[in-house]
C-alpha cells in the first residue's frame, strides 16, 4: 500500500450526492471515486500545462501560422475547394 494524505473539501450537496450515486453504482467508495476523479482532473492540468509550455516554445523559435492564413484557410472550408490546412 502507497502512503496516503487526508484531505478535507467542503462540496456542493448535489456533487457529493451524485458521487454518492456513482459510488453505489460501482460498488466503490466515495473516497475510490473521488480519487479517481482527482488524479484524472490533475492529470489533464499536468498534460495541459505541458502543452501551453511546448506551444510558447514554438513562438520562441518562430515557428508559426500566420493569421491571415489559418483565416482564408478557415473561410475556405464552406467551399467546393477548400484549401489545404498552412502549415508552419
């Protein structure tokens, strides 16, 4: 067993009661389900952040799409011939 830390949250009655639900559903504890849903949410954050910080990367090196471009690209979509997508 992994060591563990308690945390204390105060939630909104109807989110505690729909994990409540999900829990019985799943034959789980609240606590299982909670836990579930915390490490996926971080998880989500962390791949988030990672990507903001590759994307900021490739502003620093220049590689970009000019604006204009991704906007006849995108007007074009409607059209019989659509262009291709810029690429940087």
């Amino acid at each position: 067993m992994t060591d563990t830390k308690v945390l204390t949250v105060h939630l909104p009655i109807d989110l505690a009661e729909r994990i409540e639900a999900v829990a019985t559903r799943l034959e789980r504890s609240r606590g299982w389900v909670i836990e579930q849903a915390l490490a996926a949410w971080v998880d989500q954050q962390e791949e988030r952040h990672r990507m903001t910080l590759e994307a900021l990367a490739d502003v620093d090196v220049g590689h970009v799409i000019d604006h204009h471009a991704i906007e006849a690209w995108a007007d074009s979509l409607g059209s019989r011939k659509p262009l291709p997508p810029p690429l940087k």
